[in-house]
C-alpha cells in the first residue's frame, strides 16, 4: 500500500516559532508602561522631595515651598484607625470558617468575602458617606477608616483562612489531648502557628488600601491643616495627589509628584514587607 | 459547630467531662473551666461571621433605600434616559452606562492580547527560574501602583499623546476622552488578567500536555488543542474579574475621561463612567433627589461588579478543585 501524507511539519515548526516570538513579544511590550510610569514617577517624583516637603504644611498658591506633613500624618492615622476595625473582625471571622468549614453561615460567610472583594472602592466611600458623614453631618477621618477597613476585611479574612487551614491537625489533637481547652488551644496554639500569614495578609491588605482616593473623597475629605481629630476632615497622601494633579499649578504638580513617589514607595515597601516576612517568619510544618 | 465538634474533636468531649467531673469534686477551686469560655469563644466567633455578612446586606439595603426617591420619579427610565441634567432635575445615567461599558470593554479587548501572552510565557514558556520571577515581581508591582498614580501619570503622558493623535485624525484635540480612559484601564487591568490566567494555565494538567508532545504536537499545537480547551472556562473567568475590575476603576478614569455628562458620541469625545460621576458630582449633589441619583448609580454599580465577581470567582474555584 502506497499512503501518501504530506510532510508539513517544516510549516508547523514555522508556526511555532512565529507564536513563540509574537508571545515573548508582546510580554515584553507589556513591560514598557511599567517601566515608562516607574521612570517617570523617580525621575519628577525625587527632585521634588525635600525636608521642607517632608516637614511643612502646605502653603498657598503662590507661595513658594509648603509641604504635605499633614497628609502624612493624615495618611498614618487612616491606616492605624482602619487597621484597629478590621483585624480584630477579620481575624475572628478568618478563625469561623477555618474551623467551621460547612454550615449556612460559613457558605454566607464565604460568599460576603468574595462579594467585599469585589465592591468598587467609590461604593464604599458613598457608604460610609451615608453611614457616618451625613447622621454626623460632617466629613471626618473616622468615616474615610471605615471605608477603608471594609476594604480591608475581606484580605484579612482570606489569609487568616488559608493559613489556619495550614496548621497540622495534629497539633491540635495535642493541645486538645493536654487537656486544654478549645478556645485556648485556637487563641494559644492554632493563632500563633499560623502567625506570619495573617500578618503578610495584614501588610497586603494596608498595602491595598494606603494608596486608596476614591472612598476618601467625600468621607475623609481632606484639609490645608495638621488635624490629629478623627471626627475631623483630614488630609492623606492621595487626596493630595488627585486635589493637586487636577489643579493648575505648576508648583502642586510638583508637589503631587512628591506625593506619588512617596506614596509609591510605602505601597511597594509594604508588599516587600509581606513577602519577605511570609518567607522568614513561616513555621515549617 | 457542634458537628465538627462530635466528629472530629472526640478527644475534647473527654477534655471536657473531666473538666466538668473535676469542677463538681473541687467545688468553688480556682481551676480553670474550661466550659463558659468555650462557649463564650464560639459564641465571639459566630457574632463575627455574622457581623461580615450583615454587612454586606447593609450596604445593599442602604444603597437601595437612598435609591427609592429618584426611581420613584423618574421610574425605570431612570435606567435608560440618556439626559442628565441635575439643575432641571433630569436624571437619565444611560451616558454612564455606555461611557463604562465602552471604556472597560475597549480596556479588555487591548488587554487582551497582552495579558494572554504573560499568562502563557509565564504560566508554559517560563514557568520557573530568574525569567519568571522578573515577570512576576513587575506584574506585582504594577498592580500594587495606586490608581491615582496612573490618572496622574495618565494626564501628563498618555493625555498628550492622544491630543497628536486627535490632531492626526482631524478631531477635536480634547485630549481627554474615552479612547485615553481605556488606555490607562488597559495598563492597570493588565497584571491582574495576567496572573488569573497564568493561574489557570497551570492547573492544565501535565500528563495531558505530555501525551500530546508524545504524539508529535509542537508547543503551539498543545496550546492551541489542549491549554486553550482544558482552560477555557478559567480563562473566561479571568476576563470576567478583569471586567469587574475595570467598571469599578474609579480615580484613573476620572481623571482622564474629561468628565462630561453627554452622551458619548465617538471614541474621543469627552465622557463619563459610573464611578467617575459618582466621584465628580458626589460632593455638590445638593438636593435630595440628586443625591439619591448618584446612590442609585452607586447601587447599579455594586450590583453589576457583584454579579460578575460572584459568577467569575465560582468558575474559579470549581476549576481549582
């Protein structure tokens, strides 16, 4: 029998290679942006960077020099604050459905995560407007927090899940053969086990929400002054980047160049943070 | 609880008998029982996992009754209305609806390519060593930028680029527009489709790759017929989030659309998403009915992001089993 084929494989290698390049390609292509926003940002972001920025309120227009030491500060307390409402629920809920792993509550539970994942962080802000600002009928820090700490919630929740879920059953069955009590047993001997994710998960999730406008904008507000009153407006990093970079002045472009490095530079120290802890501090089971 | 409890914490049922027999010999001793507090630490634990999803249904519940006053006057044409025009007290967000479909949409279809290709070259070409590691600490690192960061950076660089462009094609050189807003959508909404699908990619077990090398197919062809068919729900999934992602983008958009209420007409006219007239317009809503308005958006928004989350992220995890 005589069985003629065609011998295209010379055309197949062909297409590969062609694939094969126009993938690298186009991840290479990819890059550029990042590269181009990073340059760009170091290079306008440094020179304006100083003591006088890092240490002076701002000034007004017209006025050379001012700084952002209040949007700083302002910055610093939204994180504290946002961080003191969510780590406590969030651990706690991170421990529900680590040990609960079935049940109504723990299904609700699970979906209520994947759905605070996913809000619009304008949502969240037009929420803790409704919430606090309009019953407290003023804007203040405490509502930007709140914001920001339902953003926080479900990374917080997560991690701590994945991590306890970690922890060897036998440990456990240890603590509880010692004759110690379950509560004990979590709070004393799962929590700690599982430690240095729920903090990784803590760093990614202020990380998340440092370089976070759009819940601050009609929550926390922003203000000229140094205000350490969390029922006051307050300023913050990104609210100066987008008040400044939408204005006319060359002087606060400047200025929210300087904001953004600074800003740029917290949020990748942070994610640094996380993923050199997550590797350090890991107990190895 | 309690099922977990008799199944698998068997031993503990013991630990706690013999708290209880021994509290009962040594009445009033200082030994700590352990029984109360177990109680107590559950009880904590539920009021918690309760307080997470009551919070979810207040915020639905909240945004919905600040919605009633505008859909009571305007109806459901509220929905598809396409003038708004708060000083007459006509609210019609079909502008918005089209202007954030159209910019996530654009913003997906020129991701695409892109984030497929880091999916594969990361996910098959370069699944470990320095390479991968590069790719994947950029990626990361272009997602954690904040998106006020790529507005800013989006008005100074990507703003003027678009005006040459404008003044090639003949258009008005706004500069700003839905064309700039996909742009700077694109290069956020990136990273993150790349790292759903490298995931995905992943999952695409080995042994069936193998088999299809073993028959002769060049890497393209196990691509082709068995990555992209094995993958392909993950891979819808990860445009789904992607979507989600891009319609809920707030401050890049905003400062790159030009923030005009009309509806937009062309791919460089000047518009508005959902987001963006919520973060514009929020603070100077000053009646009601217009606040009310902006609220609805807010709600419409929450519940098109959740729809798309929720289906996206179910794939997902079914995949993953």
């Amino acid at each position: 029998m005589n069985v003629q084929y065609q011998d295209n494989s010379n055309i197949r290698f062909l297409y590969n290679k062609i694939m094969k390049y126009f993938i690298f390609l186009f991840t290479f292509a990819s890059i550029i942006p990042l590269i181009l926003i990073l340059a760009y940002l170091i290079k306008q972001g440094i020179s304006s960077i100083n003591w006088q920025f890092l240490t002076q309120l701002p000034k007004p227009i017209g006025e050379q020099g001012g700084g952002v030491l209040n949007a700083i500060i302002g910055t610093i307390i939204l994180i504290v604050l946002s961080t003191i409402i969510s780590v406590p629920i969030g651990i706690k809920a991170g421990i529900y459905l680590s040990e609960v792993k079935t049940g109504k509550l723990a299904y609700l539970l699970r979906l209520s995560t994947d759905i605070l994942q996913g809000i619009p962080s304008i949502v969240l802000g037009v929420i803790a407007y409704l919430w606090l600002v309009k019953p407290m009928k003023a804007f203040s820090a405490l509502s930007g927090s709140v914001a920001l700490a339902i953003m926080m919630l479900p990374m917080i929740i997560a991690s701590t899940e994945e991590t306890l879920k970690l922890v060897p059953y036998s440990l456990k069955e240890a603590s509880l053969a010692l004759g110690v009590p379950y509560y004990r047993t979590i709070l004393k001997v799962i929590l700690p086990a599982g430690m240095s994710g729920i903090l990784t998960g803590i760093l990614l999730g202020i990380a998340r929400i440092a370089g976070e406008t759009a819940p601050l904008l009609f929550t926390a507000f922003g203000s000229p002054y140094l205000n350490f009153n969390p029922l006051h407006p307050m300023n913050a990093l990104p609210l100066v980047v987008f008040n400044y970079a939408s204005s006319p002045y060359p002087n606060w472009w400047r200025q929210a160049w300087g904001a953004s490095f600074l800003l740029t530079m917290m949020v990748l120290a942070l994610n640094l943070a996380a993923k050199t802890g997550a590797s350090r501090w890991k107990v190895k089971f | 609880m309690k099922a977990v409890e008799v199944e698998s914490v068997g031993d503990f049922e013991v630990a706690k008998i013999s708290t209880r027999l021994d509290k009962m010999s040594k009445q009033k001793s200082s030994y700590p029982s352990g029984f109360n507090k177990d109680y107590l630490f559950d009880i904590t634990l539920t009021i918690m996992a309760s307080i997470v999803v009551l919070l979810v249904g207040a915020i639905l519940v909240s945004l919905a009754i600040y919605s009633i006053p505008v859909f009571k006057s305007e109806g459901i044409s509220f929905l598809f209305h396409d003038v708004w025009n708060p000083i007459a007290n006509q609210f019609g967000a079909m502008p918005f609806l089209v202007g954030t479909l159209l910019t996530s949409f654009l913003a997906l279809l020129f991701s695409l390519p892109f984030s497929m290709a880091i999916a594969l070259f990361l996910g098959e070409y370069f699944s470990s060593g320095k390479i991968a590691l590069f790719f994947q600490n950029t990626t990361s690192l272009l997602a954690g930028i904040p998106s006020v960061i790529y507005g800013f950076w989006g008005l100074f660089v990507l703003v003027p680029l678009v005006r040459k462009l404008e003044i090639k094609f003949g258009v008005l050189p706004y500069g700003v527009g839905v064309l700039t807003a996909s742009l700077i959508l694109t290069i956020m909404i990136i990273p993150y489709a790349a790292s759903v699908g490298r995931e995905v990619i992943s999952l695409v077990p080995q042994d069936l790759k193998e088999g299809a090398y073993a028959l002769g197919a060049t890497r393209w062809e196990v691509i082709k017929n068995v990555i992209f068919p094995y993958a392909r729900s993950g891979i819808f999934a990860g445009i789904l989030l992607s979507l989600g992602r891009a319609i809920g983008e707030t401050m890049a958009v905003t400062m790159v659309i030009g923030n005009n209420n009309q509806f937009p007409h062309s791919l460089f006219a000047p518009a508005n998403t959902m987001a963006s007239v919520i973060a514009n317009e929020f603070t100077e809503a000053t009646s009601n009915i217009y606040l009310s308005a902006l609220i609805a958006i807010a709600l419409l928004l929450f519940i098109v992001t959740t729809i798309i989350n929720i289906i996206g992220r179910y794939i997902i995890k079914k995949l993953s089993i």
